[in-house]
C-alpha cells in the first residue's frame, strides 16, 4: 500500500467555524508533512511531524493546529480561517524525517479548501 | 537568490522532441534531490530520485552537479501525457531537514 488519503476532498468553510483535515498513511513511515498549495505556486511546507512529534513549524498563524494522534494519522484543525486562506491543502509522508538520499515523500491527493 | 530555482516555462514542444530542465540550488549541504510531476488540480507525484551518480528511468534521466549546484531533468521522445508540470525538490542537510520546492517548470506537448 503506497497510499496517502486525505478527508475530505473538498472543504467549504465560514471565518468562524471549526473545521479538520485528516491524513491517513499505512506505509510505516515516521515522518509526516502538511502543505499549503495556491494555484500556480509550488506547495509551501507548514508542519512536519517526525516520529509523532512536530519538527517544524514554518512560522504558521496559530488558526491552523496541527495534531499527530498516532504514525498513521495527522490532523491539521482549522478555526477562524481566513478568505485567503483557500488554497488545496496537501498531506504527504516519507520513510523517515532525515534528509539524506532515498527519502522520498508520498503525497495526498489533497483538500480543496474554500474560506467564505 | 532563491533556494530552489527553476525556469517556469512554459516549455512548448512537439510530440518526439527531446526537452530538459535544469533546477539550481543555493545550498552546499543539500543531501537529497527529487523531480516531481504535478497535473492540473493534482498531487504531486514522484517522478525520480536524484543519485550523484545519475539515474535513467525509461525516457526520463535525471543528473546532479554538485560543483555547479543543480540537478536536470531530460525527457526523450515525448508524449502528449507528459504534459504537466515538473517540480524540482532539493532536503537540506545539516540537521535540519526541510524539503524545498522549486517553482516548477511548466511542459506542454503538443501534436
């Protein structure tokens, strides 16, 4: 099973409400990623998780929370969204958080997000 | 200059044709190396690993120049799927391990 899912596919959402985004991955990888892709722009890393616990946090705004329940699940809680914070929101795991050659990351197919 | 650069395209070229990008990266201590394909609307999805000593994969090779810091990606006898757009991705080393992406490089193959 080389699969990344993600729920739900597409998302729309008010400034105040709550949302989550869910990640599943069965792949035994240790390492964990949320992106934030706008059209036409390369995806921009928001968290990494290594071993279930969060690595980076690229300067993210506090509205978006993420949470890694256990290996296979990662979670990204919306609240307080703004309108440009629509974009497709990706999920994607690797084998383990180092960097060093053959650490290949698997993408989902992504949450389509729109703020109103 | 930035991290990861690549030239956006689009790169406008017919069936059969041979076509190449080349990704640069400002890094000295960068470790790994990555072209992804990303669709319209899709994922990215892996395309090749980079290895020092080069890798062919069918009508894909891709090569790494560490002296000259960038990587290439060549496509031989190209399709009308291979439309898409390449993503180059280059993981830091030195302890921190944050994967960057570049712009990407946007190919049409057209009849």
């Amino acid at each position: 099973d080389t699969e990344v899912t993600q729920t739900p596919k597409h998302l729309v959402m008010g400034m105040t409400n709550k949302k989550s985004l869910k990640c599943e991955q069965h792949m035994g990888h240790r390492a964990m990623y949320w992106y934030k892709q706008k059209a036409k722009k390369p995806p921009e890393l928001m968290f990494v998780y290594s071993y279930e616990k969060l690595s980076i946090n690229e300067s993210v705004p506090s509205r978006f929370s993420p949470e890694c329940p256990n290996s296979s699940l990662l979670n990204l809680h919306l609240h307080a969204l703004q309108p440009e914070d629509s974009a497709l929101y990706l999920c994607a795991s690797s084998q383990d958080p180092g960097g060093g050659a053959g650490n290949e990351q698997f993408f989902g197919p992504g949450t389509r997000l729109t703020v109103l | 200059r930035k991290e990861v650069e690549q030239d956006p395209g689009p790169f406008n070229v017919p069936e059969g044709a041979t076509v190449a990008f080349n990704c640069t990266y400002s890094n000295s201590a960068s470790q790994s190396f990555f072209w992804y394909r990303q669709d319209c609307r899709k994922e990215p999805k892996l395309l090749m690993s980079v290895y020092s000593s080069g890798n062919e994969d069918g009508r894909f090779t891709a090569q790494l120049n560490r002296a000259s810091q960038y990587i290439s990606l060549l496509i031989r006898d190209s399709k009308l799927s291979d439309s898409a757009t390449y993503l180059c991705v280059v993981n830091k080393g030195g302890g921190s391990y944050i994967p960057t992406f570049g712009r990407g490089t946007s190919l049409i193959v057209h009849p």
